[in-house]
C-alpha cells in the first residue's frame, strides 16, 4: 500500500533558481514530522507546492492514493490538507469566531467567492457552523474571546487563532509554517501542548516548519532538514542534531538557528 502521503522527486524553479530540488518524503497517518532549514532554503515553497498555492515545475505529489500535484488550491482544502501561513493571514476586522466560520463555510461549498460574499445570516446551517468552530475554539482555549476582533488578539493567540481556523475544516493533514514564531517561551510550551493534543485526538498527519531548534527537536518524532532547495538529512531528532552536514548548514548560514 502506498503511503498516505508523498512528494517524488519535486522540483520548484524560479527563474533560474530552483527554490526546491529532487524532493522527496513520505508522511505516515499520524505522524509528526518537522521541515527545518536555514532562511530561503525552500520550505514554505515546498508547503505552497503541497497546498496547490505553487505548481511545481516537476515531480508529483499524492495525497491517499490521488496525484494532487496539479490540483487548485480550494480541491486540496476540500481532500483534507489544511495549513497555517508564515505571515499570519486572518480577517482581521472579522471577530474570532468568524475567523473560523469562514473557513467551515468555505470547506462546505469548496468555493472562495461565497466565503466572501458573506457568512450564512440565517438558518440551521448558520447555527451548525457556529457550534462546530466554537468547538474548536474551545478546543484552543479561544473561545473566551470568540466575539473579540482578530486584530486584538496578541500575536502568540492569532497563530493559535490560524490552527484553530484549519482544523474547523477537519482535515487530515496540517501543515504549520513557523507555528512559534514571535511567541514567548510560555506561549511555546502552551502551543507544543496544544499541538501534541491535536496528534493525539485526532491522529491527523502534522508536517511542522519551525526554527526553533528546541521546539521542533521536543516535539516531533522525525525531521527532514533541507538546504538550498535539497534535502540533506531526516530522521529522529537526536540523529539530526548530531549529524555534520546539519551542523554546517547551519553555521554556514541562518542566524536564528539556535533556540
Ligand atoms: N514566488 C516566488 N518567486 C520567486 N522566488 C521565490 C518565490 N517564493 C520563494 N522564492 C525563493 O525561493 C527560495 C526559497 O524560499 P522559501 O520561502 O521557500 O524559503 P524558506 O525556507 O521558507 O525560508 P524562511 O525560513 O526564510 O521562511 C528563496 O530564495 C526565495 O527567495
Ligand atoms: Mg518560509
């Protein structure tokens, strides 16, 4: 059986520069695996290929069985990969609890447009979509503050915001792109909580870009770690730590690798 998830061989090419070159991993159901890698060595492209965002220019990519790797965006959303950005991306004059239901209502209908022509004013439809995301609000710990503006929240809580967001769409992969950054050192340990708590409930597949060397060695199980657009080194944390070609990628390059 093939695995459930799989990049063969993919390449990304921006003009010249190829951002990502001859990748390839699989992911098993379940699994919690992190992509590290100094600054600009290919991760979020490697995310923006798997979510539809970016074609890669070869390669393919299979998600349960079907080749994803030329499907638009919204497709993939709706076969069960849902993420989270490098640069947060909410509606930020939309409350909280909007936030999600936006993304409910957008999974259901598969269709960007109707998410944005506006939320369901009325109906049980409305009603269920509001249970389901303050669920997952609750799930967060956000729902004390569903009916605060996005904006408002502290930047730690609209990353936690953003998770929440993805997971309304009950998906059964979750990409997370520098899930930590600008957090406080509490604000970590209460997201790597929250993270292990989604593993463990739901079993969904976590595929994990973080710099922050002690989070991602703490939390996941395997890492892949790629530099300049290739993929140099995976597997289990302490392996990855001591292995040679990681240590100099690193000090030959990213600054903030430390952590
Ligand atoms: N849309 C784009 N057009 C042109 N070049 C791009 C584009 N997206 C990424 N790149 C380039 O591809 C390379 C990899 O970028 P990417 O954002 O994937 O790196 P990264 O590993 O996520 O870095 P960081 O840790 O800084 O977020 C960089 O050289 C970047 O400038
Ligand atoms: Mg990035």
């Amino acid at each position: 059986m093939s695995p459930p998830f799989e990049m063969r061989h993919v390449t990304r090419e921006f003009g010249g520069l190829k951002a990502v070159s001859d990748f390839s991993i699989t992911l098993e159901r379940g699994e919690l695996t992190g992509l590290i890698g100094p600054n600009g060595a290919g991760k979020t492209t490697v995310f923006n290929m798997i979510t539809g965002m970016l074609r890669p220019t070869a390669g393919d990519i299979t998600w349960n069985g079907e080749n994803i790797t030329r499907l638009p965006s919204h497709m993939i959303t709706a076969r069960g990969i849902a993420r989270t950005f490098q640069n947060i991306k909410l509606f930020s004059d939309m409350s909280v609890l909007e936030n999600v239901m936006v993304s409910c209502h957008y999974s259901i209908h598969s269709s960007f447009l109707a998410a944005m022509l506006g939320l369901p004013k009325h109906g049980r439809e409305e009603k269920r979509i509001r249970k389901h995301s303050l669920k997952h609000l609750e799930e967060a710990g956000l729902a004390p503050l569903a009916y605060e503006k996005a904006q408002n929240l502290p930047y730690g809580l609209q990353r936690k915001l953003e998770i929440a967001r993805a997971l309304a769409t009950e998906p059964g992969m979750l990409l997370l792109d520098e899930p930590a950054a600008g957090m406080n050192p509490m604000e970590k340990m209460e997201l790597a909580a929250f993270i292990r708590r989604i593993r463990e409930k739901s079993g969904i597949t976590i595929f994990l870009i973080e710099h922050d060397m002690k989070f991602v060695m703490n939390i996941c199980e395997r890492i892949k770690v790629i530099n300049y657009g290739q993929s140099i080194a995976e597997g289990a944390p302490d392996k990855i730590r001591s292995d040679p070609e990681v240590i100099s990628a690193y000090l030959g390059g990213a600054s903030h690798a430390q952590g």
